[in-house]
C-alpha cells in the first residue's frame, strides 16, 4: 500500500497534513534524490533502498542520466535488475535451468541482457547470460 494513502488515513484533519510531510521529507533526504545515497554510511544506505523512494530515483537516473554517472550510485551500476523487480537469486536460477519464469519477468530479463527470449524459455542448454556470448 502506498506510503502516502496510509499516512492520509490516519489524519482527518487538514492542518495536520504537516505531520504526513515530516515523515516523508525524510525519507526522501535519505533516498538519494538531492544528492548522492553513496555519500550516506552503509547502514543509512540500507534504510534508504527500503523504501521505493530511492527505487524510482535510480529508474529515472538511469533513464535521464548519461552511464558515465553511474560510478556514483552503490555497486556503481544503475542496478537494472534491482529495479524492475527481479532478484538476483532468479538470475541465478534461470542461468541453471532450475526455474520457468512467466512471461512477464523473461520479456524484461530478455530485453535488459539483449537475447531472444526463446534463451529465457529453452529447454536446451544455453550460454550463460553473463558470459558475453550474444545469441542473433
């Protein structure tokens, strides 16, 4: 549920909107909207990737920003995987024939490592897909 819908259910009254922004603008300061989440310690990081602030932050970073600036995000990568949702682990499980994604997640995998999604659904053996070896 979002953020902004369960604050707004707990005031009835208008004037105490200014409780709601408190809460909020904290939680953008440490999303790494304004600045850098990179120059935060390690654990104001971690409680800034908690919350989606900093997950639509870095879509739009990544979208809008030339790669040369993503030496300043964390693991300096805009971290596209992360973003759209899939976990690291299912990388994993698909590069091991382990796992049959559905068709939403192999279209987005497909796309950002550029192969045919047929690669995603074979029942063959495939390269891995962080190998480098492209299939036409």
């Amino acid at each position: 549920m979002p953020i902004g819908a369960i604050l707004g259910s707990l005031f009835s009254n208008p004037s105490s909107l200014g409780f709601v922004f408190v809460p909020m603008m904290g939680l953008i300061a440490i999303s790494g909207i304004f600045y850098p989440i990179t120059a935060f310690p390690l654990w104001l990081q971690w409680i800034g990737q908690v919350f989606p602030i900093y997950w639509m932050g870095l879509g739009m970073r990544s979208a809008f920003l030339p790669d040369s600036l993503a030496s300043v995000e964390i693991d300096d990568s805009w971290r596209h995987l992360e973003t759209a949702g899939v976990h690291y682990q299912t990388v994993g499980y698909l590069e091991r024939g382990e796992y049959s994604p559905n068709l939403h997640l192999a279209l987005k995998i497909a796309e950002y490592f550029e192969v045919p999604v047929e690669v995603i659904f074979s029942t063959t053996p495939f390269p891995r897909i962080g190998s480098g070896e492209r299939s036409a």
